[in-house]
C-alpha cells in the first residue's frame, strides 16, 4: 500500500484522520479491482436495439433549428 503524503502543516489530528481515510479508500479500491479482474474475462452481449440511442451522432440528438 502506499503511503499519504502529509500535507504541508497538517496537524497530528488531521494526519491520523486523513491515514485512516486513506487507507480505507486503499482498500476499497483494492476490493473493486479484485471484484472487475474476475469479471474481466467475461464478455457481456447487448441487443444492438438497446445500444441503438448510445451509438447515434450528436447532430441526429440535437434538434434541428427552424428557420
């Protein structure tokens, strides 16, 4: 795990506050990647009909001006 870089004048309050978030924030995202690296090698099939809104241009969402 690394280490927080103190901040300049932070408090021995502050420091021990800011490690502890630190270090639950480490292993919160220490649990995500394990969690996604056993799902990396599964491949999700999506309807095209579900993706249809996602894959459209930007000038077919905007609405035309009228002159």
């Amino acid at each position: 795990m690394k280490a927080r870089a103190p901040a300049k004048g932070e408090k021995p309050e502050e420091a021990a506050d800011r490690d502890k978030r630190h270090a639950e924030r480490i292993a919160q995202l220490e649990a995500r990647l394990a969690r996604e690296r056993t799902l990396a090698a599964h491949t999700l099939l999506i309807a095209k009909s579900t993706l249809d809104d996602l894959l459209k241009k930007r000038a077919d969402l905007l609405e035309q001006k009228k002159e």
